[in-house]
C-alpha cells in the first residue's frame, strides 16, 4: 500500500517550490520550455481521458447501478434515489474529469496570463497528471483492476479543499436504497 494521494500531492508540491526558485524563468527559453511541458502534459492528460472513455464505450456494461445521492450540504431533505447503468455512471464521471481539467486549465490560465505567475505551471505539469494515473477509471478500465472495495461503485466524493468534501458519500447499501425508494425520493433513471 502506498502512501496517500494527498500526502504525495503535498511533497510533490513543495519539492517543486524548492525546484522552481533555482529556475530561471525570466529567460524567454525556460519559460516557453516550461510553458511547452504544461501544454503537453495537458494534452497527455486529454488523451488518457479520450482512451479511457473509448474504453467505456466499447465494454458497454449496461449492468444497473442504484444509490442514493446525498442532499446537498446544510439541506434537510433526504437524499435522491438514482437508477443508471456502469457505463452512464463511469461515462458521468468522465464528464466531471474533463470539466475539473478546464477549470484548471482556466485557472493556470489566469494566474500564469494574467497575474504572470510562472512557478505554477511547473507544480500544475505533474499534479494532474499523477490524478489522471491514479484515477478509479484508470485503475478499472486500463489497468484492469476489478471493481471491489474502494473502486466498487458509487465511488466516495473526492475530498475538496483541505479534504473537506462535500455532503457525503453514496450510499448504495440495499437498506439505504430500499428506504429512498419507499420514500419516493427521486427514481431518477440517467441514461
């Protein structure tokens, strides 16, 4: 077992604050170099999340999947019961990949266009890529792995800022499903 995500996040992050200060990014070369590898790592990225998807599309696991999806943060209401497939379900997340990249992208963008902050570019060069590789998606549909344990579907929100997440996880225990479907709470099918 290796060592957390976050962890190595963490040392990746502040290993590469110590490299960029010995950077010399006020030279036109380095800094298109740099601004070469951020491009291409991200084009990397794009094309893992195309091959992944690809995947998806050819295994067409039309198996039913159903949780219940939890309320939003602070909400009293109980949480929504949804029916979908494997592939919807993996096809969904792929969706929330690609937007969490754009967004990142924008950010950089900002920041380096904008701002002219350059040390970024280089933590933002490795960062998603490592995500992209240890991906649930990754694991399941390149490398194979079965999808048991913590790569059983609904998978656990990622944990957002400072593992904060958001409302909870999935449940898709057939008591909580069982209760969700009695309450009448959602039935909602995507296809």
């Amino acid at each position: 077992m290796g060592l957390n995500p976050q962890i190595t996040n963490l040392m990746i992050i502040l290993g590469m604050m110590q490299v960029s200060k010995k950077i010399p990014f006020d030279d036109p070369q380095v800094l298109m170099g740099v601004r070469a590898m951020y491009i291409v790592s991200n084009l990397l990225i794009i094309g893992i999340y195309l091959f992944i998807q690809s995947k998806i599309n050819q295994k067409k696991d039309r198996t039913t999947l159903k949780y219940v999806e939890p309320p939003p943060m602070g909400s009293a209401e109980e949480g929504k019961l949804v029916t979908t497939t494997v592939q919807s379900y993996d096809l969904q997340q792929m969706r929330g990949m690609y937007k969490q990249l754009l967004i990142g992208v924008g950010m950089m963008g900002v920041m380096h266009l904008y701002m002219k902050y350059t040390n970024p570019l280089l933590v933002q060069s490795i960062i998603p890529l490592k995500g992209a590789f240890e991906g649930n998606l990754f694991k399941i549909h390149i490398l194979g792995q079965p999808a048991v344990g913590d790569l059983k579907r609904p998978w656990k929100a990622a944990g957002g800022l400072m593992g904060m997440g958001g409302a909870g996880d999935p449940k898709s225990d057939k008591k909580s499903v069982e209760q969700a479907e009695r309450a009448g709470s959602g039935g909602v099918k995507e296809e």
